[in-house]
C-alpha cells in the first residue's frame, strides 16, 4: 500500500471508529439518565477505549511494558465490543423509530423512563459481555480439520504426503508465548511430514515478537521435510524484510516466488503475497512465470496467502493450492462480506485438476475473537498416483 493510500484508509478508519464510539457514547450517557453521578466516568472510559488500540499499537514499536500492553489489550477487545454494541443499539433505535408510529415504549416502561432506559443499557452491555467473552474462549480452541485428496501423479518411493497447515498465526503481542506453545503442540502432535505456512505469521511489527521470544517456540516445530511458509499482507504491514528475516532465522525457508523440489519427490512454490510490490517496489510473478522452472508431471503445491483469481491456477498443473487470508470474516457478520469478496471464504473447493484450500487461520487479527467461525489448523493427506 502506498504512502498516500494507506493514509486515505487510516483516516477512514479513525473516522468510522471515532464516529462510532461517539454513537456509542452518546447513547450511553442517555441511558445514565438515572446516574449522572456516573456519566463522566463512562465519558472518560469510552475516550480511552476509543483511542487504546491506536495509543498501545503505536507506543509499543518504541517500549513495551505492562500499561502499553494493556492498552493494546482493552483496544483489541474494543473492536467487538464496538461491533455488537452497536448492532444492539441499531436494533432499540429501529424500534424507537416504530414507537413513533405506534407508541408501546412507554408503556413498557411504566413510570420510571429513565430507570427502564438503564436496564436497557445494562441488558446491551450483558449481552456484548457474554458474545465477546464466548468468541474469546472460541478463539482459544482450534479445530483440526482432516481432508484427504487424490493427485494422479506418480512419485517413486511416496504414495502419501502429511501435510500439517496453518494460516494467520498473527504472532506480536495478542497472540503470544500461550497460544504459539499451543500451536506448536497442536502441530507436532499430528506428525506432520511437512509444515506449511500460509502466510501472516507475524502481526505486523516484530518488536512484540522479539521481546516475547515467540521465536523460541517456532523453532521447536518439527517436519522431517522442513517448515516452509510464504509472505502475507501482514508480513509487509511489519515492514517486510525485518519480519521475513526473523522467520528464517527460526527454521523456517520462507519461499518468496521460488520454488524448491523436496526429497526428489514434490515441487513446493511460495508466492509473494499482492501486497508485496507496493512495498518492495518488485513486480509479484505470475503464475507463467513461476512454473516455467517446475516439472509439472511432478505433484505442484502452492502456497499463495490471498486466495484472488482461483482460475488462473486451475488447470496450470499445480495440484493444490493452500491461503489464507480471509478468517472468514472472523466476527459474525462479516462472513458474508467474505463470501461476497472470495471465490472461496474459506474452506475446500476443486476446479479442474487442482485442488484448493482456504484456511479460516489460527490466530486473530485486532480482537481476539472470533464470533463467525472457529480457528483450524489444517491436515491435508495428497494420495498419490490415484485413478492410474
């Protein structure tokens, strides 16, 4: 992203978010009505919890201790709380506007308003409470997902590949030294013959990531045919080369559009991620240029982050194809926004000859929740020289 485009859509963003929490705010203090002793501590709340996520994400890149961290923290959760608040209060607002029209408001209140609109209050922030703290516990728990697919290829000596993939780790100062000991022994304990990631290892900057020694953890992964990954969006986000340095120096090959031929028996491509020119100021290869190199009679894996443009590499003679990216949405609703975006949100789908997966990912981008689906990590078994 370019300069001036990233500071169009940082400025859309702080305005969504400050328009939002004014909203917010707003109808807050209303429902403090029977309170006011109250209402300039939730003023001052809702100013931190505003500006916590910007404050902590930008003071950390120069000092990290506990206030920063909680900063970061509270800014994070903010994100979900903001979302199902205001779905919440969209709803009493529609409602409101139907009272207009047919009066019933009133009466349910009886004769203390203001006291009605507290409990109100008090029910949408319950409500917010217990879908944020349930889409917290969510995220904690990933699901492991098992596809076996057949590659009509033959490979001398193979006639099985165990994959263990995982996409969207978002490893800095949200998902730290607990849930990457967690990923690691997810991983290992599927005996995986090789670890593929599929991008956005790393959330952003890497300062989180060294000060916590998440490094540390990666380095115990463990694939007889090596850990490989490819770029994200985030990796570059975090700067690019500090990022994918840090991950090479931790046993992981990051392939930035190169391939490599594993045990004489499988290619293995890793693209750059579509952010990646914006940021280096190189052109990302396509497809046609990558597999001019690779013996296509061979089976093909790709690892692409975005999953853009499905049937540009269907039918090419890569045979599988694993992304990221999308989380599918992460926080219901936005699901269906993903689904209108990508060909494939998340999830498996075949078109032609290859085969195509997209991982809703293991971490969590902003807050640490998820609402809309459940983090993966992913075992895919490549049956070889099937239908021969």
């Amino acid at each position: 992203m370019e300069k001036s485009q990233f500071i169009v859509f940082f400025t859309i963003v702080i305005s969504v978010q400050i328009l939002v929490n004014f909203y917010l705010t707003l109808r807050g203090y209303q429902a403090l009505e029977a309170f006011p002793r109250v209402r300039p501590w939730f003023i001052a709340f809702m100013i931190v919890a505003t500006f916590s996520y910007l404050v902590g994400r930008t003071l950390e890149k120069s000092m990290y201790n506990p206030l920063v961290v909680s900063l970061h923290w509270l800014g994070a959760f903010w994100f979900a709380v903001m979302l199902y608040a205001t779905l919440q209060l969209l709803l009493i607002d529609l409602t409101r506007i139907i009272d207009l029209v047919l009066p019933f408001i009133r009466k349910l209140s009886g004769e203390n308003y203001p006291l009605f609109k507290f409990r109100t209050g008090l029910i949408v922030a319950s409500i917010t409470f217990l879908v944020v703290m349930a889409g917290h516990l969510n995220a904690w728990y990933p699901k492991t997902v098992h596809l076996s697919l057949d590659i009509p290829k033959k490979v001398e000596g193979m006639d099985s590949l165990r994959i263990v993939a995982v996409s969207d780790i978002h490893l800095g100062t949200i998902i730290g030294p607990r849930k990457t000991g967690k990923l690691v022994r997810t991983v290992n304990a599927l005996n995986p013959d090789i670890i593929l990631l599929a991008g956005d290892v790393l959330d952003e900057d890497v300062g989180p990531v060294i000060r916590q020694n998440l490094g540390d953890s990666l380095s115990q992964l463990s694939a007889p045919m090596g850990i490989y990954a490819c770029t994200g969006n985030h990796e570059y986000i975090g700067g690019g080369e500090p990022s994918i340095q840090y991950l090479e120096q931790h046993n992981i090959r990051v392939l930035r559009d190169t391939n490599v031929f594993i045990n004489d028996a499988f290619y293995l491509i890793g693209r750059e991620d579509r952010s990646a020119p914006s940021r280096t100021g190189k052109k990302r290869k396509t497809i046609e240029e990558l597999l001019p190199t690779v013996d296509t009679t061979k089976p093909v894996i790709l690892l692409d982050h975005q999953p853009y443009h499905l049937d540009k590499v269907a039918n090419t003679g890569v045979d599988l194809q694993i992304s990221g990216h999308t989380h599918h949405g992460q926080l219901w609703p936005f699901g269906y926004i993903t689904n209108r975006i990508y060909e494939v949100s998340r999830g498996y789908k075949q078109k032609g000859s290859t085969h195509f997966y997209v991982s809703t990912g293991f971490g969590t981008w902003g807050p640490p929740v998820r609402t809309g689906n459940r983090p993966e990590v992913v075992v895919l078994t490549l049956k070889f020289n099937a239908g021969k």
